[in-house]
C-alpha cells in the first residue's frame, strides 16, 4: 500500500501537459490492439498481442488520469466545452 501512494504521488506531481500526453498515448495502445486482429498469424499470437496492447493501452490512460488528477480533467472538459460553443 505505500508502494502506491508513493507512486500516485509521483504521478501527481507530473505537469498537465505530461498527463495529456500520456493520456493521448493510449488511443494508438487502444488501435493497435484491434488492428493486429486482421494480421495472418496465429490465434495464439493474436491473443498475446491483444492483451499485451490493450493492457498498455489501460496503463497510459489510468496513468494519465492519475497525472491530471481532478482539477486536470475538469480543465480538460473546460476546454472541450469552450470549442463546442465556438464553432455553432
């Protein structure tokens, strides 16, 4: 347990921009996982690949949750609520 409150207070004191990178690096975890379904190997690869993506896929977006935190995800819905309005 105090493994991971070291560890989340690490995250947490990452910078914003550092969160939505990280944030932003699991949609190609995320597409990679599902892409490599139309690869011609074997089903056994298909499955190891699979939950080797989509797992690093969940680590870079829990990992950048917990770099934005609270106050960074609202900044983040500000922000795309701000565009929204904008462009009607």
């Amino acid at each position: 347990m105090r493994l991971f409150n070291v560890l989340k207070s690490w995250l947490s004191a990452l910078s914003f921009r550092t969160g939505v990178v990280v944030l932003l690096m699991c949609v190609p975890f995320y597409v990679l996982s599902f892409l490599q379904f139309m690869l011609p190997i074997g089903i056994e690869v298909k499955g190891v690949l699979w939950i080797v993506l989509f797992g690093m896929a969940k680590l870079f977006q829990y990992a950048g949750i917990a770099i934005l935190g609270v106050n960074g995800l609202s900044r983040i819905k500000a922000i795309f609520k701000k565009k929204g309005t904008t462009e009607r």
